[in-house]
C-alpha cells in the first residue's frame, strides 16, 4: 500500500502551494545554532550500542537524521518530508505526527527519522497499527532528545522486537514530559516490562498508560505494581487481556492505592478471580476519583462480589460499570444492587452474558430507580424472560429511567409476544432514548407479533431515536406496509436494522 502510494506521489502533478520551509519558519523555531548542529553530530557519533540482526537495519536509517549544513539542504529535507506526508495522505502539524495505520515500511520510518529533527515543539508521535516497522524503532527513539517535548507517544500494534523494546527504554529517559504511553498489542512487551519502564522516576508525568494484549507475565504485573506509587498523576490504566496477571493482582492492588487521581481502570480478561474482587475492594477506598472501572469477561469472577462490595459503593464519581461476561451469580447481583445504590453518577451500566439476571431482573429494581444519571443500559444474552421485561417496564412508567439514551435488549430470545408488548407499550416515557437493540440470537428468528405496531406508535413519541435494532425479526407483508406508512406520514429519521431479512432506512426529510 506504501508503495503504490509512493508510485502515485511521483507520477502526479503537484499544484503550486505555500512554500512548506516557510510555515516551519513561521510556526517554530527551527534552524539549530552551528554549535548546536556541532554537538548533535557528536551525539549521533557518540552513541553505542551493540548490533543485532535488528540494529543492522538502522544503520542507513540513521544517516537520514544528520545535521543540516545549509539553508539550501534544510529546504530540500523539508520539500521531501512534505511530500513524504502528502503520499500518506497525512499533513505536517508543528505539535502532532499522526502515522497511524499507514501500513509504514522500513524505507517510510527512514523519512521518518529525517522528518523529526525538523520538529522540535513535537507532543504527539503516533505510528501504531504498521506492521512492517517492528525492528526498526531503534532508528527512532535515536532521535528522542530532539523532541524532548513530547507528551504523547502511541506504538500500538507495531509487531516491536526485545531490541525495539530495550531501545525505548533507554529512549524515555530522553522525554521527561511523556503525559500518554500506549504499547497495546505488542507480545514482545511481555517479560520485558521492566527493560521498558524501569527509568520511571517518582513524580513521573505519566497520565495514562496502555498496556492492552502486550503478553504480560505475572513478573510483569508485579512490575506494574510497584511502580504506581510513582506514577501519582496517572489516570487511565489499561492492562486489558493480559490474561497472566491475575496472580500479581495483590501488588497492583497495593501499587493502585498510590494512585489517587486514577480516573479509568481496566482489567478486561485479566484471569480474575473471586478472591481479585476482594483484593480490588480494598483498593477502591483509594480511588475517589475513578470514573470508569472495567472488569468485564472474567469468567471465574462470578461469587466474588457476594461479600465483597462494600468499598465499591464509595466510588461516588463512578460513571461507568462494566461486568459483561463475568458469570455473576444471584448474591453477586443482590450486592451489587446495594452498592450501586450509592453511585449517583452511574451513566453506564453493563451485565451483558451474565444469565444469572434472567428472571432476576427485580433484584436490580433498586439500582435502577435510583440511579438517575443513567444513559446506557446493557442487557444482551441475560436470558431475560417476560417478567423481566414486565418490571423494565413498570419502571420506565414510573419515570426513573428518564435519562436513558441506549437500552440493548439483544439476544434474549425467550421474551414471548406479550412481553414486548408491554415493553414497547411503555417505551414512550423515554423521551431521551437514541437507540434500541432487541434483536434475536443469530441461530434463530421469528416473525413480529402484534407488538410490532405499539413499537411504531411509541416510536412516533420519542424525538431523538436513530437506531432499532431487530435482527432476525421477520416482518410479514402486512407489516412492511405498516412500516412503509410510518416512513410516509412521520417523516424520520430511523433506520430499523433487520440484518439480512429485511432493512428499513429512513431519511429524514427537512
């Protein structure tokens, strides 16, 4: 893709634009003092570092980064990094360098080297989901001390190598402003946390670190642990599906208590366990600032909450709730209900998979009517049956679930006719509501009962509904008409999504 971009750029014609030397000189400070240039050159020759099948590969790559000797040779370097960019279909911002999924080659991170002596106000350096570059960061982190500014640094999904990884170790030192780090989606992080990190100092500047699929040992998690309590201002923490960490979890559950202004905390299959619940539950009187907190498939969870919840309702400021696919069991749910009583800001609520609520749903009733902040609700595969959906609806008349915005219903296929009737025949109190989900299970479908008609006439009342999803509802003939006569006489906007059956789209006319 790299290529045919490259083939493209140099067969076109180029229209004729402000010179880009000129809005470099306009916008920064660009052009190093010839002591300057002196000491970069000495740096470069300086550095040592012992070769490898990877390193090799960036030595070419670092002569592009060498000190400019002239204002001629300047215009020219630059002239070719602007065009560089144009082929990525990217463009040059003094503060931001925004590669990501560009499919980069080694020759493109080669242009890359060249291009970052140029920007020396740089904050954000963002080339994750290229592939092809894993091998050659090497090249890069040389020329961290030339943007020492930055505060963002995104290498997600870059295939890195240990030699990539060890580099940038070293190379952190060189950015003491570093506010955002996020190597997500790099095995080879894993076992080598430490090489990367290890330079953290107390009162470090980190505001969030992401650390997603990385292959992370219980060593590793360990790491993570005891380097918190120097992390004071981080606020988002992902080590998402690091499936080996759950046996650190008590160092990273004393690290977290050192995190005070942690707002996101996410540990989506992590191989928690029961007894993680009651190690985070100690934790979470620490974290009085934490908004979202995502605990979401971990299968062997469910059981932990029944005596262990305490300390999560006095997450006050908790916006987000997420315990999908957790196996929760009907204690679990009951103390739940206690604690989320106590979270006032709760705007979304997730216990999507967790077939304990079938049934059950009145257990949540309390949790529900006082959680008035609620914008998000998620209910899909919870084997709800009609009762259930008999008390979601009691309580929408009721008026308590005023702010809801989305409400996903999906995939609970033994909810009989009558039940959405009642359901639909209420859903007109949720004047908030945007998008609606009860479609079946992809190995089922049926044909819409008579309840179809009050979903039309509820939907004819709510002014801000886009979205209805209803995979694998067969609508009759009958019923096509019906939908076909409400697009003529409303006039909305509302796409009714029936999968591969059928598909209903509206637009709206002004």
């Amino acid at each position: 893709m790299s290529q045919r971009r490259k083939k493209n750029s140099s067969d076109g014609e180029t229209k004729p634009r402000t010179s880009f030397v000129n809005k470099f000189f306009r916008s920064s400070k660009l052009r190093p003092t010839k002591a300057e240039s002196r000491k970069k050159s000495n740096d470069l020759e300086a550095a040592d570092f012992q070769p490898s099948d990877d390193t090799q590969r960036t030595e070419n790559i670092l002569d592009t980064a060498k000190p400019l000797t002239s204002e001629m040779e300047l215009g020219s370097r630059m002239e070719k990094n602007e065009q560089f960019l144009q082929k990525l279909g990217r463009k040059s911002v003094n503060k931001c360098l925004d590669l990501n999924n560009c499919g980069l080659t080694t020759e493109d991170v080669r242009e890359v080297v060249a291009l970052l002596p140029l920007l020396p106000d740089l904050e954000k350096l963002d080339i994750s989901w290229n592939d092809l570059i894993g091998g050659t960061l090497h090249s890069v982190t040389q020329q961290m001390h030339l943007v020492s500014k930055l505060k963002i640094l995104r290498l997600g999904s870059c295939r890195l190598t240990t030699d990539d990884v060890r580099a940038l170790g070293e190379a952190l030192e060189a950015i003491p402003e570093l506010e955002e780090l996020n190597l997500s989606w790099n095995s080879k992080v894993g076992g080598n946390l430490p090489l990367i990190l290890q330079k953290f100092q107390e009162g470090s500047k980190i505001q969030t670190l992401e650390l997603i699929d990385c292959n992370l040992t219980s060593e590793d998690g360990a790491f993570v642990g005891q380097l918190l309590p120097m992390m004071q201002n981080l606020e988002v923490l992902d080590l998402s599906i690091n499936r080996n960490i759950g046996g650190s979890l008590n160092s990273i559950a004393q690290g977290l208590k050192s995190t005070s202004n942690l707002k996101v905390l996410k540990l989506h299959s992590c191989g928690l366990s029961q007894k993680s619940v009651r190690i985070l539950d100690a934790a979470f009187r620490y974290l009085c600032e934490l908004r979202k907190l995502d605990l979401s498939c971990n299968k062997e969870l469910g059981g932990g909450f029944e005596d262990s919840s305490a300390q999560l309702a006095m997450l006050e400021h908790l916006e987000v709730l997420d315990l999908h696919q957790c196996s929760l069991t009907v204690d679990d749910v009951m103390s739940l209900t206690e604690a989320s009583a106590h979270l006032p800001a709760l705007e979304v609520f997730d216990l999507s998979w967790n077939k304990c609520i079938g049934g059950n749903l009145k257990l949540l009733l309390e949790t529900l009517k006082f959680s008035e902040s609620l914008q998000v609700l998620r209910l899909s595969s919870c084997s709800l049956v009609t009762e259930d959906v008999a008390v979601l609806a009691s309580l929408i008349q009721t008026g308590h679930l005023a702010k809801l915005q989305k409400l996903i219903l999906s995939y609970n296929d033994s909810i009989c006719d009558t039940g959405w009737a009642i359901f639909c025949q209420n859903m007109w109190f949720l004047k908030e509501l945007t998008e609606l989900d009860i479609s079946l299970r992809p190995s089922t479908s049926r044909d819409c009962g008579q309840w179809f008609r009050h979903l039309l006439c509820a939907v004819t009342t709510l002014p801000k509904i886009t979205e209805i999803g209803m995979k694998r509802w067969i609508l009759p003939a009958t019923q096509e008409e019906e939908l076909e006569r409400f697009h003529q006489d409303h006039r909305c906007s509302i796409h009714f999504d029936l999968g591969e059956f059928q598909e209903a789209d509206f637009p709206r006319l002004n």
